[in-house]
C-alpha cells in the first residue's frame, strides 16, 4: 500500500480508506523490569480504548510523559530525561509531525499507556512503549503492541525497529511474545524485524479494533450518565 505522508489528516495517516483510526532517540522503552510476566496477574482490559492522538494534541503526550517518574523516563529514553528535555523532543516532534504518531489507551478518558510510532525512512518505523506506573502487569502495552504492530503492516511498512536497555525485561517479553526477535549486545537490545505485507485479515481486525473503541466509548458515557442520576 502506498505510504504517501501528504494524506496525513490532523494525527491520521489516510493510508486507507475508511479506517479511523521524535526527533531525539525514542526507543528504549520501558514499562519496568518486571512489569510483564505473563497473564497471572493481568486485570481486566475490556474498558481500555485506544485511539491516534490529533496532531494538537501532541502537547498533551509532553504532560503525559513529565508526568512519570524519573525511573520510567530513564527506562523509556536510556537516559535521565528532564521535563525541559521532554518539551523540545516534542516541539521538534511537532515540526515533524507528519512522521510520527502516537496510539494512546485511556481507560475512561485516562491515559494509561502510549506508544511512540516513529517512521525512520520509506519503509521502516520505530516504537517506543511507555505504561503508566500504576497500570503495569496489566495487558496494556500488549494491547497497544499488536494494534501498532497491525497499524504499520497496513500501511505498507516492511521493518520494526525496537530498542532497550537490557535489563528492562519486561519489554523484552512483550517483544519475544509477539514474535519479535531480540538481540542484546552491551547492555542495550534491540528488535529489528520485517513486518509481512498487509491482508485482509489484518484490515478487518483494525476495523474490529475501531468498532470495538467506539462501542465501548459509548458504553463508558452510558454508565456515567447512569451514575450521575442514580448514585
């Protein structure tokens, strides 16, 4: 499929038809060393939407990322990251908007987790996964991988570049159950893979993913309508 950036429509890459739905490093990309450890003790996931934030709203994900601790920023960026720090690696995001993307889940309207999608040439990109300290363990980031993962492959991308530091193994296992490689080389890893080519499997389950965010959008302002009047 045709990766034509000039149909990028406010955060939206028109790359199909229909289906709605920086630069510093961006990569390495923690949710902690121990966050994933299978589905033990994963909570239920069935309230969390995803969705692309609008190119205005990428400010919002600079508030977002000030708003973790310095642990998490050091996971994610490989480094200690200050908030001034976070601020100029999204104005130049945003000078570039039209190669990256950030996918979102929110639980009720609460950011819970994001991932960076950075295009690094014509047919490769690269994701950086953050989850919010207290939704940890809990599904999250595998939710947000595979509809990234699907995103990109529908799109027409043939490689995804990953990077972290080489303890933070909860990343690593999220990379490994998705079928993504890791090689880990002093002190940091990475995932490099080919991405296979879009199906119509993989348009219907971004369509599915789509159907599934609004209906379940409309559920959560049905029940707080119905909080509001009955307590």
């Amino acid at each position: 499929m045709s990766k034509n950036k000039d149909t990028a429509k406010d955060g939206y890459n028109e790359k199909i038809p229909k289906i709605n739905n920086g630069s510093y490093h961006c990569c390495s990309h923690g949710q902690g060393r121990d966050d994933y450890q299978g589905t033990s003790r994963k909570l239920n996931t069935s309230m969390i939407t995803t969705r692309f934030l609008a190119y205005s709203e990428y400010k919002d994900y600079a508030e977002w990322m000030k708003s973790q601790d310095s642990d998490s920023r050091h996971l994610y960026f490989g480094m200690g990251m200050t908030d001034d720090g976070i601020d100029a690696l999204v104005e130049k995001i945003i000078r570039e908007k039209h190669n990256h993307y950030f996918l979102v889940a929110e639980d009720r309207g609460i950011w819970v987790g994001t991932i960076h999608v950075a295009i690094q040439n014509v047919d490769e990109v690269e994701f950086g996964v953050m989850v919010a300290t207290g939704r940890r363990k809990q599904g999250v980031a595998d939710i947000m991988l595979r509809e990234a993962i699907i995103w990109a492959r529908n799109r027409g991308f043939h490689s995804l570049y990953m990077h972290c530091l080489s303890y933070n193994s909860a990343i690593k296992h999220l990379c490994i159950k998705h079928g993504l490689s890791v090689k880990t080389e002093c002190g940091e890893s990475d995932v490099k893979v080919p991405l296979p080519a879009p199906t119509p499997l993989t348009i219907g389950e971004e369509i599915a993913n789509t159907t599934r965010n609004m209906y379940t959008l409309m559920l959560q302002r049905n029940m707080r309508a119905f909080e509001s009047l009955y307590g």
